[in-house]
C-alpha cells in the first residue's frame, strides 16, 4: 500500500502532466489562429474584399437597410388618473403608489378613470 507521501508526489507529478499539456494546447491553438488569419488575410488580398463586404465596418449591411427599424413596445394611453396630482397609470404593471393609497382608503379604481 502506498503512503501519503507517495500519493502526494503522484499527484503533484500529475499536476506537472497536466500543466504542460495545457500550455502545448494553447501554444497550438496560438499557432493554429495565427495560420487562420495568415490565410484570412491572403484571401482578402486575393479577391480585394472590404470590412463592409464582411460585415466588419460597424454599419448596417444593404439588407438590413431594407428592414423597417421600430419599437416593438406599444405605448398605451393612461387609463387612470389622481385628480389632486394629476398623476396618471395605464392599468400595467404594479398598480402605483397613490391609487394604492386611494383604494385601501376605500375608494374604487372606477372613481379615477379618465372619461
């Protein structure tokens, strides 16, 4: 059976292993992606090609150019309204501060609709 120490020191040797394995992969993938944008930029050279013909310029593509460009929220007319504040609400969402108040004093959402 084997003691401490020696479980340690396979450990450690492991941890070695594995160390230098990490670093020869990342020296690959270092070498591999500067072959890949060697290539990219033979081909860009090769057919003269621009950063807007690759999407690359920050603008907006012809196609997209084409799409109409909106707000997909929809804005909604207030539905109530304080009459001291004059603060309004739709009826979305958590239901605000005053009308709250408004209606654990026993008033009725139906008083504050705005006619």
């Amino acid at each position: 059976m084997s003691t401490l120490a020696e479980l340690q020191l396979q450990i450690n040797q492991a941890e070695a292993k594995v160390n230098e394995l990490r670093e020869k992969l990342a020296a690959q993938k270092n070498n591999e992606r500067a072959q890949a944008i060697a290539s990219a930029k033979e081909l860009i050279k090769t057919f003269q090609l621009s950063a807007t013909e690759l999407g690359l310029s920050g603008k907006k593509s012809p196609i997209r150019k084409n799409r109409p460009i909106s707000d997909k929220r929809m804005s909604v007319a207030p539905k109530y309204q304080d009459p001291a504040s004059g603060k309004t609400w739709t009826g979305r969402g958590k239901t605000p501060a005053w009308l709250a108040a408004q209606l654990a004093a026993g008033h009725s959402k139906h008083e504050y609709l705005i006619k």
